[in-house]
C-alpha cells in the first residue's frame, strides 16, 4: 500500500494538481518538512531537470512542475519554515530586454531548492541591479539576456558588483550567451540550461 508520501510526490511528478490539492493537508498532517522536502519535493525536481536536459520533458511540462512546487512551498511555509540553504540570490534581466521566462523557471527552481531569491523583474537598470544586490549582501546574482545588445550593460553590471560586493558570484545566461561570452565578461559562470543550474549553483557557492 502507497504510504502518503510516495502518493504525494507521484502528484507532483505526474503534474497532477488535483491529486497535489488532496495530498498535501494529509501529508503535512504525516510528515514533517523536512521528509516532504527530502523525499517529496527534491527527487520530484532532480527528474524533472533530468528530464529536461534528456529532451524528455518540455518546457510547458516543466513550467507546470515548477508551479506545483511553488503550491507546495507556499501551503508548507504557512505551518512552519522550509528547509533553506541560507544562500541569497538576486536574479534579473538586464536592461534593453523584456524576454523572462527563463528567468522565471530559474527563480522557481532556485526557490524550490530552498534558495533564498530576490527577482528584480525585466529590463532591469545596471543601478537596480547592484542596487538590489548590495541592499541583501547577495551571495549570487544571475543575470538574463536574450539580446546582444545588452552586452555592454551586463558587462557594467559585473564589475560594478564585483567591486561593491566582495566574494559575490555572477552567473549568466541567455539564448545567444555561451562560455566564452561568459569568460570575456568576467562572470564566474555560465548558465547553459535548467537542467544543470543547480549543480553549477552548488558548485559556485561551496
């Protein structure tokens, strides 16, 4: 017999958010956080970035994924703190560009792995960016651009950071971006896909 933990995790894994609704009162009532983290939400997103990185999931599905951990988080956070990595990121796209979805799948990753995240939004000033970095002493800031016109203010954006934050990170990504963009920025790391952000995150941060 499925104990509520394992039928609360398939809910998420299957992407079903009916099944999510009925699962989760029972298995905060069961479980402590930790367990629904540790054994629910995290195997859940490791197969999902899996997944995605094999071409085995789509972006949509993994949007869905994203948002029914972000249910999770919410209702958990409401009965007690989520397990958290005591980490701050500050996330954002560089001015002269709108497109944010993929930040937006990274913020809801990051956050699901229990990453604190500020999100400064889209066409975020260079000011904003170090402005909004400094204000949470940010131990990451990942900047997103889809434009190649944007280069030179996301190249700003790093040394300005990297001179009022001692020890910050600097993470880039973006549909044009590659390692040696990356590189010639000065940013600390590149952001290939969703799929290995979390390991290339851990590793920045050890």
């Amino acid at each position: 017999m499925q104990s509520v933990l394992s039928k609360f995790k398939e809910a998420i894994d299957s992407r079903n958010r009916a099944a999510l609704t009925e699962m989760l009162p029972l298995v905060m009532e069961e479980n402590d956080i930790g367990e629904i983290f540790s054994q629910g939400v995290y195997p859940v997103l490791n197969t999902a970035r899996e997944e995605f990185q094999n071409r085995r999931l789509g972006i949509p599905e993994l949007l869905l994924s994203l948002d029914l951990v972000s249910t999770v988080l919410k209702a958990v956070s409401k009965d007690g703190d989520i397990p958290k990595r005591n980490k701050h990121i500050v996330l954002g796209v560089i001015e002269g560009d709108t497109h944010d979805m993929g930040k937006n799948i990274i913020r809801d990753l990051y956050r699901g792995y229990g990453f604190e995240v500020t999100d400064l939004g889209k066409n975020v000033k260079v000011s904003q960016f170090v402005d909004g970095a400094v204000s949470v002493n940010a131990d990451l800031v990942g900047i997103s651009t889809m434009m190649s016109t944007t280069l030179d203010r996301l190249g700003e954006v790093i040394q300005l950071l990297k001179e009022k934050i001692p020890g910050v990170k600097v993470i880039v990504g973006g549909a044009f971006i590659n390692q040696k963009i990356a590189d010639g920025l000065k940013a600390d790391a590149y952001a290939e896909d969703a799929a290995t952000l979390i390991e290339t995150t851990d590793g920045l941060l050890a």
